[in-house]
C-alpha cells in the first residue's frame, strides 16, 4: 500500500519536473554519463587491469605525457604571467594586435597548428633552420611534442592572470613603494603573492589540456613508442587494432587525472575568490 | 584630476630599460609560439600563388572534406544550442542540492582528452561496444559514419553555451520574467521577448565558440569517423592525411581555410566581447 503511494508520488513530482529539467538531464545522461559509465566499466571488468595500465609502453606513454605537459605547462606559468603583465601594464604598437593573438591556440583547428608547428620547426623551416646548426631537433622529437603543447596551452595563463592583474588595486603597490620597497621588492612580495592563485589556475588549466591534447601533438611527433609517444596516441593505436579493452584501460587512467585535475582546478579557483573576499 | 594625477606618477615610475626589455622578451616569446606558426600557415598556402590553392578545389576527396565540416558544424551547433539553453536556464535559476557537481559535469568534455571521448562513443555504438549488435540488427551506421562524427563532435562542444549563458542569466535576474508573468505572458513568450533579448550577446557568444569548436575537431572526430577520404573525412582530417602522404601543398591548402575560420572566430568574438562591454558601461 505504501509502496503504491509512494510510487504514484514519484511520478506526480516527475511529472511536476519542468521540461527542461527533463531535457538537460536526459541529455547530460545520454552524452557524458552512460559514456562514462561505459568506459569505467570496461575498464573495469577487464582481469589485466594493472596489467596493461602499468606495461612498461603505458608507462613510458604516461612519462612522456605527464612530464612533458608540466613542464610545457610551467614554462607558460612563467612567460603567460609576463605576458599579461606587459598586455595590462604597458603601452606600445600593435598591443590590441598581440592581446588579439593570445586567442589564436583557442580558434585554430588542433591539425593546423601541429601542421604549422611541424613545418615552422623542421630542419628547413624558419624558425627549425636557425636551430639545426645547434644540433636541437624540435619536430618529430619530444621536444616538438612540448612546443607543440606550450602553443595549446599558452592562452590559459594569460586569460586567467590578466583580469586579476587588472583589477589589482594601485594603492597596494604605491603604499610599498612610499614605505621604501624596490621595484623588485614590490613585484616579488606584494604583486607576486596575489597573483599566484590565477597562475596556478592558468597552469593547471594548460596541464590539463595539454595532457589531453592529440590533433597538434599527433602530427608533429614522430610517435616512436618509448621515444616520443604520448597516451593519448596510445589510446587510439590500441584502437586501431581493435583493443578495445587495452584502449579502455589507459583511456580510463587518463580519465581519472582529468578527474583529479578539474578537482584541483575547481580547489584553486576557490583559492582565488577567497583572495578576492579579502 | 586624479586620474591625470595616477598617469603622471605611472608615467614617471617605470624604468624604460626594464619596460623595454620586457616588452621584448614577451613579444619574441608569442612570435615565437604563436605569430611565426600562425603566419605560416598563409604563406605556406599562397607561396606558389593562389592558383594551386584553387586547383585543389578540383579534388573530390578536399570537396567533400568541406562539405562533412559543414554539416558536422549545421547539425552539432543548432543541437548544442537548445540544449546549452536549456541547461543554463535550469542551472541559472534554480537552487537545488548537487548544483555545483551538475555544473562540474557540465565541464567535463573541456578536460577530457578528445581520443578519450571518441573512445566512450566506440565502447557504446562501436562494433564491440554495449549497443553494436542493436545497432547493427536494426542495421544503423552510428561508428564510421556521418552520425559518430556528429556525435563525438557534440560530445567535444557540448558545454559552450551552456558556460557562456549561466552567468549573463544569472546577473540579469529573474525579476523582469516575473514581471512579465503577473503580466499573463506563458514561458515561450517569456523566452522569446524578456530573456533572450538579454542573453543575446552571451549567447552569440558561446555559438562562436561551439562552431569553431565543432568545424576544427581533429582528435574525437579521428577516433570514430575511421578517415575514409571522400566520405568520413572532414577538414582537419584532411589536413593530417594530406601532410601524411607528403601532399604538403593540399594539407595547407585546406589549412587555410581552417586558419581563416580562425580568424573570424576572432573578429566576431572581438565584436561581440566589445558589444558587451558598451552595453556594461551604459
């Protein structure tokens, strides 16, 4: 009896639901979840789990992904944060061309920038030419793999520095300066500090999708396991030979430090609004 | 008067040397990364003059190449749109336990790997996957085919919208649709006349983004269209393939035309961000 009830009451409130609750629910569900889930579990069910997730080709994949993303990812920590701090502090030609450009990496199609980046950087390329007398190989080496990373992940830090940098407030710095502080002493002590959640932000970000990034790195690497292969290659090679069960696994490895990745993202976005209360 | 005041001060301060150097450092840092690669792409494609980029016109396989990256954008795009609306307008106006892990869901396709998606789709629709042998009795192409192109590409585009139209929703409040409601107007004329004339401008905001998007996705697209020129075969597919089978005068030729997409996708998201801008100023 109750039972009934409570069945009928469940249908009155889902009837209840706006349309368009049903709608984004029922697309969300269809689109991430049931893929999701679909992925976990086969995954999942599969006996050699740790097997194939830790084979030494996965592992030196992993390497090569995750190492080669940190640093592509810091050293645009470094010059994204330089970048904002001349677009907002400074006047000189051209500066709504370059501002403008930061956007490039997020509108060119993957293809064409690992297309670009592989000819710009080969031996007889412009920017390759002036390098090989140094005997630095940048395409179809890992190094490439890493330009080709920092191009896609460049716009993260400056986008997310810039507008905390713009609303800094001026008084801070004028009060260090009128206390006695150095230019570098207010920069690094006073500036520095308050931006840093939106660096790491910025930096987490660009790892994030760097780690991910296959259409520009595919092309300018040269895809060697053990040299220059990267995880996700080795999810699609592994499809391609109809391992579904081996692309499963890695692709789920690779899924859970998404995972971790937007939680640390969504922690240091917390981060830099608690900053902002302040 | 303060404000000419601040300048002076600013202007006084900076140690040029410094500026200079920095400015410079900053600028080879993005020509390095950015302008030099991207300038490439054009010259590479116009370097023999504009004729063989008009000869590969000719190619039956670059025709239908354009013609998929249309259609992948003319259906995937519309079908975002509704959806992202209707997400953001259930998330921007309601308050209810496990919005925040809703939004984060939302967000997933932003950070996970694009092969990694296309993988999801072949573990549901493809041969071996969870709905391969429905499919294939009912005898419907989902994997290889036109409709997992388009599926992994709304997978990729899928929070844009959405993203971009929660927090225009969310300043503008909820206090004119109430207005017009004790005024007797129903939930469609309440859409069509008080909110989406509020939204516009956030809204045509995350439909650049989705078409870019959605007309120059290599890596999910790659894993379920199975690249079969002429057919399966979309724009950055072709870029690839192309350059693969040292065709290099072709992959930038169609380069080219993704670069420019590029471009537009700049300028309309330059007029609208400047739209938008005046609009707060008012």
């Amino acid at each position: 009896m109750t039972a009934v009830s409570s069945t009928t009451n469940s249908r009155i409130k889902f009837y209840k639901l706006p349309w368009n609750w049903i709608a984004t629910g029922g697309y969300l569900s269809f689109m991430l979840l049931i893929p999701t889930i679909a992925l976990f579990l086969r995954a999942g069910t599969d006996k050699n789990f740790w097997a194939v997730a830790t084979s030494p080709i996965a592992l030196s994949a992993y390497d090569v992904t995750f190492v080669t993303a940190l640093i592509a990812s810091l050293f645009n920590g470094v010059f994204g944060t330089l970048i904002a701090w001349v677009l907002v502090r400074y006047d000189f030609p051209l500066k709504r061309l370059v501002d403008a450009a930061i956007d490039i990496p997020f509108a060119l199609p993957t293809s064409v920038a690992g297309l670009t980046i592989a000819t710009v950087y080969s031996p007889n390329g412009w920017i390759g030419s002036l390098l090989t007398p140094f005997g630095i190989k940048v395409a179809f080496t890992r190094l490439g793999v890493g330009v080709a990373m920092v191009f896609i992940s460049l716009s993260f830090v400056v986008r997310t520095v810039q507008p905390v940098l713009q609303e800094m407030p001026k008084e801070v710095e004028e009060s260090a300066w009128s206390l006695g502080a150095s230019k570098s002493q207010t920069f690094f002590l006073v500036i520095l500090p308050s931006l840093l959640p939106a660096i790491f932000t910025g930096v987490a970000l660009g790892f994030a999708r760097a780690v991910g990034e296959y259409g520009s790195t595919v092309i300018v690497a040269s895809n060697v396991p053990f040299k220059d292969l990267i995880a996700p290659v080795l999810v699609f090679q592994r499809l391609e030979q109809f391992d579904y069960s081996g692309a499963a696994v890695i692709g789920c490895v690779m899924l859970i430090i998404s995972l971790i990745m937007l939680l640390i993202i969504n922690l240091l976005q917390a981060w830099g609004s608690k900053y902002d209360d302040r | 008067m303060t404000i000419a005041k601040e300048k002076s001060t600013t202007e006084r301060k900076p140690l040029p040397k410094v500026q200079i150097a920095l400015i410079a450092m900053a600028l080879i840092y993005i020509a390095l990364v950015i302008f030099i690669p991207a300038i490439n792409v054009f010259t590479q494609a116009f370097k023999n003059g504009f004729l063989p980029f008009f000869s590969n016109f000719a190619d039956p396989d670059f025709r239908s190449a354009i013609q998929l990256t249309l259609l992948i954008a003319l259906v995937s795009v519309p079908i975002n749109t509704a959806f992202g609306l209707c997400a953001a307008w259930a998330i921007a106006r309601n308050r209810f336990p496990g919005r925040a892990l809703v939004i984060s869901i939302l967000d997933l396709p932003f950070s996970i790997s694009p092969v990694v998606a296309g993988l999801m789709i072949m573990l549901l629709y493809g041969r071996q996957g969870w709905f391969g042998s429905f499919l294939e009795r009912i005898n419907l192409k989902i994997v290889f085919a036109t409709p997992g192109i388009i599926l992994a590409t709304a997978f990729i585009t899928l929070p844009f919208v959405a993203r971009e139209v929660i927090p225009v929703l969310e300043e503008m409040g909820s206090e004119q649709e109430e207005a017009a409601r004790t005024l007797g107007a129903d939930d469609w004329q309440i859409f069509w006349r008080v909110t989406l004339p509020n939204i516009r401008w956030g809204l045509l905001y995350g439909v650049i983004l989705t078409n870019a998007r959605a007309m120059g996705e290599f890596g999910a697209v790659s894993v379920v269209s199975g690249n079969i020129a002429g057919k399966t075969q979309s724009l950055p597919l072709f870029v690839e393939q192309a350059y693969k089978q040292y065709q290099t005068q072709a992959a930038f030729s169609a380069a080219v035309l993704l670069g420019l997409l590029a471009v537009v996708t700049l300028i309309a998201k330059a007029i609208v961000e400047q739209k938008t801008q005046i609009k707060e100023v008012e």
